[in-house]
C-alpha cells in the first residue's frame, strides 16, 4: 500500500494562491472592485473549509451544499453586498473560473506526473499550480478588454430619446456599473455623449457644455426659455475618468429602449450630457442604467 505525507502548510498555501487568483480573475471579468485585504481574507477562508474533514461530526457539511454556501460566503466577503443579479453573475463567472483553473492543475500535472496528477513520480501540484498562475495573470491582464467585448455582445441596444417633435436615434450600452440616479426623484439616469445630443439641445445649454470648465448651473437655467428651465437637472456622479463632479441633465419627453423586437417606453429617465467619449472604439455613444433593462430580464 502506497502511503503519503499530507502537509498542513502546503495545503493552504496552494489553495490560498489559487483562491486568490480565482477570486483577482473573477473581479476583472466581472467588473467588481479587487480589495487585496478582502480578496485574501475570502480566500483563506476557502482554503481552511478543506480541514472540516477533519472536525468530530463536521465532516457531513463538506458536500456539495456546504460547498455552495461557502462560494457565497467566499464572494460576500471578497465583494461585499452586491445586486442579486450582479451577484449571479459572479457567483456563475466564479465556477467558471474555478473549474478552467482546477482543469488546468490537473492536467499540467497529469502531463508531468505521466500516470495522473498524483501518478508516478511526482507528488506535487506546484506544476499545474504554477501555470494556472500564469495564465490567471495573462487573462486577467485582458479582463476589462474581455468584459466589454462580451457585454457589449449582449447589452447594446438602440436607444430612442424623444425631446418634443424631434428624436435622437443612438447606440446604447447597458452599464451595470452606471447606478447613476436623479437625486431628487429617483429616476435612472441615461448618461449620453455631448457630441451625439448637442444638435437638439438649446443653443445656450450647447455653448456652456461645449466649454472645458464645468458650466454654471443656476445662469444656465437663468438663461434657458420656455419649458428647458424645468427640464433641467443637475447630477452629482463619481466615475467616468473623474473621483466626482457634476453632469447637467434634463428630462426629455420619451425614451424608448429596443430589445429584438420588445421595447420599452418611459417618461421617468433623466438624460445627463457627458463632454467626452464614452466608447474608445464609437461602438456606442449612450450608457443605460440597468433599471432601464429590468423588463428584458
């Protein structure tokens, strides 16, 4: 009878490495924030759940719905609270992850040892372990390139702004980072780029936000006529290229939000201007609040 020597120290240093680097690569697929205390605090509480095998009357939680609850517990503590739909899509992109790793442990080591990963003679995982790093690091290097090119595949959608008799026709991506919110009412915000709305906005509102400095809000509005005073709507926000600022916004009369063949119709949606591009590659010129997207889903 073959016998081995199981290390404690190597153990968790293993699966403390590779729980890092999966939990690194699911937040740069993902989109999430990657707080290295929080990440390595998950992940050595994944890696100590191995040693409940070895707890008097524990060992029956070491199945697959223990292991379940503790990928939620895992992703809690890495992440924090998110949105239950954002959190389903990193609790499945953590599988995902999890499995390509595992599958690339095994089979380098396989590969090495000649007879299976623990064949032969190799008695180490550090092989495999070490190329999964590798790749984790490369893939995840590319994760904000891979995340837009895959979510613009499924969130792009036409985007209709309806401002009394004209319309403005325009490509929108579905932003699940983009909480951005009316302070007063509440509504979801569209945030759209100045040089794709500036045709159908008032000739005062197009010179102040065509200027470098933030405009004046309270001349702005002094300044507006007819019913563009009250349409307008200031939006405090903290992302896109800035720590935190002001985009001025107004109500328009109808934004409709087209899926295939469904559409959504709403009045209650505020449209903030942007100065600057919001797509590197033009493949989009508006980002839509989730909220927007609800009845799709």
């Amino acid at each position: 009878m073959v016998e081995y020597t199981v290390y404690a120290d190597e153990i968790i240093a293993n699966n403390l490495l590779m729980n890092c680097a999966i939990l690194y690569l699911t937040a740069r697929l993902a989109g999430v924030p990657c707080r290295v205390l929080r990440v390595v605090t998950a992940a050595l509480t994944g890696s100590l759940y191995i040693f409940v095998l070895f707890l008097p009357g524990a060992a029956s939680f070491y199945n697959l719905a223990g292991k379940l609850l503790l990928s939620v517990v895992v992703l809690l503590i890495a992440f924090g609270l998110l949105p239950w739909r954002r959190f389903l899509v990193v609790w499945i992109l953590f599988f995902g992850v999890s499995f390509l790793a595992g599958g690339v442990v095994m089979g380098i080591n396989s590969l090495v040892a000649g007879t299976g990963a623990l064949g032969g003679e190799s008695r180490t995982l550090w092989p495999g372990i070490l190329s999964a790093l590798f790749l984790v690091a490369v893939v995840g290097r590319k994760g904000a390139i891979l995340r837009r090119r895959v979510t613009a595949g499924f969130f792009r959608v036409p985007v209709i702004i309806h401002l009394g008799t004209a319309r403005v026709e325009l490509e929108g991506l579905v932003d699940t980072g983009n909480q951005l919110s009316d302070p007063v009412t509440r509504d979801p915000v569209v945030v759209v780029e100045f040089e794709a709305i500036k045709d159908f906005i008032p000739d005062v509102m197009r010179e102040a936000l065509a200027r470098d400095r933030e405009p004046d809000f309270s001349a702005l509005v002094a300044a507006l006529e007819g019913n563009w005073a009250t349409r307008l709507r200031l939006i405090p926000y903290r992302s896109l290229g800035k720590s935190g600022g002001l985009l001025v916004g107004f109500k328009p009369d109808l934004v409709e939000v087209i899926y295939g063949e469904r559409v959504v119709k709403t009045s209650r949606v505020v449209v903030a201007v942007y100065r600057h591009r919001l797509s590197p590659e033009d493949s989009y010129n508006a980002l839509l609040h989730p909220q927007l997207i609800k009845a799709f889903l």
